[in-house]
C-alpha cells in the first residue's frame, strides 16, 4: 500500500502531537486500509493487535474512502456510545475527526464522494449536557493549619509598610 501523505500546514491538525492523535483514532475507529495507520512504535503495536471484542461493536469497514456512508458512521458512533459507554462529547470528536478526515481527502486526496459532499456532514451532532458550576458553601471550606515561617525565612510574606512621625519609612513582616 503506498504511504499516506502528510497533513498540509493549512489545517488545524498539522502539528505533530495532534496529528499523531488523530492517526490513532482514525486507526481506532477503521480497519487496518493503508500504513499511515499502522502504529509506529513497535511495543505499541504488538499490544494494539486487534483481538474480538466479543460483538460490543464492529469498526467501520470500507475498501475505499469513497464508500463511505452516512449511516456506517452514524451506527458506529452509535454502538460506540451504547456498548463503550463514551459520553456525547467524546462521540462528537470522533465525528469531528472523520469529518476532518474525509475533508482533506476531498479536498487534497481528490476523493470523489458519490453524493458530492462529505458523507460525515450529515451525521448528528450529540447534544452535550451542560454541567452546572456549583460553589462550596462556608461550612465547607475546612481551614488549613500553616505553619508560621521562621524569621530567617523572610523572603515570602506580607509586609506592613508604614511611616513614623519623622516620614521614615519602616517595613515590617508580618509571617
């Protein structure tokens, strides 16, 4: 199979530490299709063998990128959130990865897709529950205990600054 191109500098994804975790879950989520997606390190790919996951769920299955459909990816996400027990927010970025993923093949890998445009496009958003800020009540906050520093530690502290009756300026340390 012939090497994947890289990612162009244009894109969102370009540096290193985010390509290479985007290369996974791309990975993650197809069948082994070309050697971009191979894992590099040698000790990460004898443990990333795939092995049956007992039917939870089944990776997306394409010869070609082309062949891609909306309702493969759309299931997939699906049993991934059922069986895997990954949280909307979690679902969405993968969504978000495949959709980036088949933008830079339309736009850069000459992919033509069937129906003219990106197939991942018409997969739903999950809708991501808001979590409520919640503040810690006065009885709550337990007070810390610190130990006062020694007077040859003078470095750290507050320092009281006033004047005399003269106008001298005086500091003094408080802790």
């Amino acid at each position: 199979m012939a090497p994947c191109p890289p990612p162009s500098p244009k894109s969102s994804s370009a540096t290193s530490s985010n390509s290479e975790r985007n290369v996974q879950k791309v990975a993650s989520t197809f069948d082994q299709v070309a050697d971009c997606l191979k894992f590099k390190n040698a000790k990460i790919a004898r443990k990333a063998v795939k092995r049956p996951s007992s039917g939870k769920f089944d990776l997306i299955q394409v010869g070609y990128v082309e062949h891609l459909t909306t309702e493969q990816v759309a299931a997939f996400l699906a049993k991934l959130v059922v069986h895997k027990g990954i949280s909307a927010k979690t679902a969405n970025h993968y969504r978000v990865n495949l959709l980036t993923m088949c933008n830079w093949a339309k736009d850069e890998g000459g992919v033509r897709f069937p129906v003219g445009k990106n197939p991942i496009g018409g997969v739903k958003r999950y809708k991501e529950s808001k979590r409520d800020i919640s503040f810690l009540k006065l009885g709550d906050i337990v007070p810390r205990k610190r130990k006062m520093p020694t007077p040859e530690k003078k470095g750290r502290g507050y320092a009281l600054l006033s004047a005399d009756d003269d106008g001298r300026k005086t500091q003094q340390t408080l802790f």
